[in-house]
C-alpha cells in the first residue's frame, strides 16, 4: 500500500538489501532506499506491510562522509530503479556490499567471515554491456520505477554503454521490451521483444531500430579465448566480468591435465572453454546448459578442443548425478535463485575434488553454502568482485571442497 506519509529523524542503522535499516516512531523497522549508514534522514513511506515499511530518503538532515551526488540525473527518490546506491562513493558502495555479504553468511550459512568486495578494473560509467529496458505507450525507453510497474523513460543511462545512446531518441512502438547489447568489439545492436500469437519472441534490430541481419552473433575475446554469443544467449554484463570470473574459476579449481571438469549452468562455455585449454587432450570437460541458444553456442565455441561433452539438460539432481564423478572438478554460476533443491547434496554425494561456485546474489548464495556443509563441503576461500556498481548486488567466486 502506497502511502504520503513523512517520517522526520529516521537514523539508519545498518545496511540491508532494499535500502538501509532505520525505525520509525513505534519501533516499526523501515528500509530506506537513498540513504546511508548513520544518516539521519526525512523519510517518504511508499509500502507499508504487516512487519515492515520502505520508504525514500527526501531530505538529508546529517549526512554520511560517504554521501555524495548522484552522477545519474534519474537516481533519486521516485526515480529510476536500476541503481541502488548512487549517492555512495566508491568506497562507501564496496563497504556497503561487504556488510551484506558478511550479514548474509552469518545468519544463513551460520558462517563467520570477514568480507572485502573488490573493485572492477574499469570505471563504473559506462560498464554495462547488456541493458535490458521496458517500452512505454509512447515507444519510448525506460527502466522500472523500484518494485514498480511505472516505466521512467530514460535519455541516456549512466551505467550503459556509450554505444547505447542513440536508442533511447528513437521509438520502438509494438516492443514490450528491448535488450541492448554491445558485446565485444562488433557493433551494438538491440534485441527487440514483442508478443506474438504463441508467445513472445525476438527480433534483431539496430539501435536506431532498423531490421538487422536475423544471422547476427557478437564476438567476444576473453584472454585470447573467442567466443560466438547468440542473441538469444546469456553473457555477463559488466564489461569486465567475463575476464575476472575465468581467471578466478581457472585459480580456484587449480585444473591439471587429464582432469575431468563439470560446469554446471555452462552458459555459451565462458568457462568450459578456458577449462577444456588447461586439462588438455587426456582430460575431459562436460558442460550442462539448459538454454538452446547456449548450448548451440557452447558446442561452436569448444569445437575442436579436448574431448567433451555439451549437454541440453537442466542441473537436477538427476542430472548431477549423472555428470559428476568421484574426483572431479565442479564449477557452477546458476542464475539468481540459486540451486533448485536436493542439487548442492547430490553434488557433495558424488564427491568431487572441488567445486567453484559463482554467484551473484549474497541470501541465495548463503543458503546454497549451507546446503553444501550439510554435505560435508566447507567454504574455504572466497572473493567478492564489484561487477555490479552502483547497485547492491556483488559477484562472489567461492571454493568448496570436503578436505578437513
């Protein structure tokens, strides 16, 4: 329930996903999106429920030394909501993260552990190189309002590649929404979706919304790697994502020739390919994707490399058990949601030498992290990467193994 109500002198207490923790008046705890640790601030409730409320912080009356101005014309309250914390410095967005990440462990994994969040190589401006937008009446693009259904039309955005901004001065009338991507060095073009008699589906377009050559795949080197991404296909967006998370998967797993790896949510084989290099013809890389476009994807990308296999299934318990084998090595980088039930056991059952677990949210994370001790595999080192700037969401590359 929205409501206009204005609570003065809230001071925020401690980070939390959904905005900074203060208390009102009664001691009702309420979540306060643009605000910062130790802040007092004005706060503009804008949901209420039986346990909580959320709210935006309209005025600052004793400021954070973390605070600063927003770089992004529409981050602020009632605005765009993509970014969470663009009122933080740098420092105070990678503090922020850590507390989240530490918070999450401790009360989900029952695991103490002191978090760092790294910076990215690059600047934030400018990072993203796949930008999902929503369409509105007008063919206008925009982002979603914070837990609304409200389109805020944007002229640019901050985070997005440079390459992004001629879309936002055209109409895309008849999309429901548009993905823009600039993948690689080729040229950044838009992935249009509409409704259609037997559901959605895509079509190819320039970023002036011109037809595109429906064949087009984008190219991306990772290290000297090359790899084909379909539309269709899921790729990281941070522009340097797909780098870090090889080298650290490559350093976690330690892959010797004559290994036989799994990677588990194998995407266009981001992973499985810099694997299939290290373990060499004696060894043996199985990657498990659902996506077709993936799949497709991941078998060009690893042709003619050490044996493997490139397998349309979805990670199953059943699957798993299929896959995995005494002494193998593990990687997986599921979606959001994390493992679906009974897949963390079914892993540690099967007892590989290793697993390398990439995440890129802290609660489900924690929670598969406490599955995986159930069976025996204790996280033993972990990174956390910023390769979400300017949000709350933070990359983690965990190693897991059942060594005492």
């Amino acid at each position: 329930m929205n409501t206009d109500e204005v609570f003065e002198a809230v001071r925020v207490e401690r980070p939390a996903v959904g905005g900074g923790v203060g208390r009102v008046g009664n001691g009702r705890v309420v979540f306060v999106r643009h605000a910062l640790v130790g802040e007092l601030v004005r706060v503009a409730i804008t949901e209420t429920t039986a346990k909580y409320l959320r709210g935006d912080a309209v005025e600052v009356l004793e400021a954070s030394a973390g605070r600063v101005a927003a770089p992004c014309p529409y981050a602020h309250a009632q605005g765009c909501g993509g970014c969470d914390l663009q009122h933080a410095s740098p420092a105070a967005q990678l503090s922020w993260k850590a507390s989240l990440v530490s918070e999450q462990l401790r009360r989900v994994a029952g695991v103490a552990r002191e978090v760092v969040v790294e910076a990215a190589p690059s600047p934030a401006q400018g990072s993203r190189t796949r930008l999902r937008c929503v369409v509105n009446d007008e063919g206008k693009l925009g982002l979603r309002g914070y837990r609304s259904h409200d389109v805020k039309v944007l002229d640019e955005c901050w985070i997005g590649s440079a390459k992004f901004a001629e879309a936002f001065a055209h109409r895309w009338r008849g999309y429901g929404e548009v993905e823009l991507r600039a993948l690689g060095d080729g040229v950044a073009f838009a992935v249009a979706w509409r409704e259609g008699m037997r559901g959605s589906f895509f079509e190819l377009r320039t970023l002036t919304n011109q037809p595109l050559d429906p064949t087009t795949v984008s190219r991306v080197d990772v290290a000297g790697n090359v790899f084909s991404v379909s539309p269709g296909s899921f790729w990281q967006s941070h522009v340097d994502a797909p780098g870090l998370l090889s080298a650290a998967v490559l350093e976690g797993l330690a892959p010797a020739p004559g290994d036989h790896v799994v990677d588990l949510f194998a995407g266009v084989g981001l992973f499985s390919l810099p694997l299939a290099r290290a373990v060499g013809a004696r060894g043996r890389v199985t990657a498990v994707e659902s996506n077709p476009n993936s799949v497709r994807d991941a078998r060009v990308n690893l042709e003619g490399l050490a044996p493997h296999k490139v397998r349309q299934w979805q990670v199953t318990p059943r699957s798993v058990a299929d896959a995995v084998h005494e002494g193998d090595l593990v990687v997986l980088d599921p979606p959001r949601t994390g493992l679906a039930r009974g897949v963390a056991a079914a892993i540690a059952k099967r007892a590989p030498r290793r697993v390398v677990y990439v995440s890129c949210d802290a609660a489900t994370f924690a929670r598969d992290v406490a599955s995986f001790a159930q069976g025996g595999f204790a996280l033993r080192e972990m990174r956390a990467i910023d390769l979400f700037p300017m949000t709350e969401h933070v990359e983690l590359v965990a190693l897991l193994d059942s060594a005492p």
